[in-house]
C-alpha cells in the first residue's frame, strides 16, 4: 500500500485543527475523514475501515485514551495519538492503551506526516501468489513470516502496525537478541531513554498476544544486557 492512497480518520473536538489538518494532508495526497468526537468517530467506523486515525486525547466525553483501548478490543488499524500533555507517563498509558505512535501539541504538520508516514511504512504487505508460507511456531501461536499473520487455531490474532512489526524484527533473526536501540531504530523512532521505555511496552502488548503466561514469557524472551529474543519452538 502506497502511503499517498491511503484513508485517515481525524478526530479532534476542535473544528479550527480538524480543518487545519484535513486540508494539510489533502494536499499531501490522503483521504481525509474527520470526526468531532469519539461517538462521531464510532459512527463512522462502524461503516468505513481506514488505514490509520489520528486521535487527539483531550476530548469532552470519551477521551482518547479510552477511546483507543475500546477500539483495540476489534480493531488492528494504526492509531496516531496527539496530546497536549507533556509527561512521559501519560504518553506510556497512551501506548499501553493500544497506540502506535503520539505526538505532542504544538506540533509542526511536516513532522504528523513524518509520523504518519513512518506507521504506514511499518505495515505489513500481504504477498500475492500461492507461495508456501514460512511459520513460526510459538506453543499454540503460529506466525506466517511471509504474511505477516498471526494464529491460533482457526483464529487470526489481531497485531498492531507495531506489533507487525516486532514480529517482522524478531522473526528475521529467530534465537538471535535484538537491542533495545535496535528496535528504536528499525521502528523509525528518535533515539533515547523515553523511546526505549515506549519499545518495552509495545514488548509487554505483544508478549500477551503470544506466552501463556506473559510475566513468564517463554517465547519472547528478556536477554540481560542484550535486549529481547525470540524463541520459536
């Protein structure tokens, strides 16, 4: 999927940025769907499936946050927060909630399609053809490398952009560590301790998607002073 084709979702509860930003990233080639709050929002996904939404935190009613834990229950698509809040903290709890990715306000427009771009880009590609799949076998779990695709049993296990693509990391070099900066780097993140922090909760999202007992993992392992590995039976 080219970036430029691809549909987003704005939700923001003022009408002055919601404007501002549908236009700006009209103009750079995207859909635009906006949405004045989490109920609009949850009326127009009910009918339309988006490549990824920008969500704006502080909204009247259901905000963001909760928003964003909802819809993860059902939904794999890409969620960009924005927030005006500074604290490390509460970006975590953003990205504990089931986010991809937040920005800060104030923001520049060029670096939210930076952001948005760089989530696009970690998407998965589904294959065409009828190759034979390559899988990875984590207990119950089975992981299709070619496509991406996580299973158990007959039911497909719904990754986000970021978890696609720790499984695509980790399941290029099975039984091999990967750091932390690592990850930071070939997720397209800025380097740092706030960054690495964010990594270990997409870590800790993912390890409950996969272990029977995620504070045991036994597949996606914590090699000390190394980073994480995977460990594919």
């Amino acid at each position: 999927m080219a970036e430029l084709d691809a549909h987003l979702l704005i939700v923001d509860d003022d009408e002055r940025i919601r404007d501002l930003l549908r236009k700006f990233l009209i103009r750079h080639g995207f859909l635009v769907t906006a949405a004045r709050d989490a109920a609009h929002a949850r009326r127009i996904l009910a009918g339309l499936d988006f490549d990824l939404i920008v969500l704006d935190v502080m909204m009247p009613g259901e905000d963001g946050v909760t928003l964003t834990r909802s819809l993860r229950e059902t939904l794999a698509t890409p969620i960009l927060l924005l927030t005006a809040r500074g604290e490390i903290e509460n970006r975590i709890s953003g990205l504990e909630a089931g986010a991809d990715d937040y920005l800060a306000k104030p923001f520049e427009p060029k670096e939210l399609l930076l952001r948005i771009n760089a989530i696009l880009r970690r998407m998965p590609d589904t294959p065409a053809g009828d190759t034979v799949p390559k899988i990875l076998h984590l207990g119950p779990i089975r992981y299709d490398i070619e496509r991406g695709e996580m299973w158990q049993g007959s039911d497909l296990v719904r990754l986000t952009a970021t978890e696609s693509q720790l499984m695509k990391i980790f399941s290029s070099c099975p039984g091999e560590p990967v750091s932390r900066n690592k990850l930071v780097e070939d997720l397209g993140r800025d380097r740092g301790q706030a960054q690495e922090r964010a990594v270990d909760v997409q870590i800790t999202r993912l390890r409950r998607k996969i272990e029977t007992d995620p504070k045991q993992p036994r597949y996606l392992q914590t090699v000390r002073g190394a980073g994480y590995m995977l460990a594919p039976d």
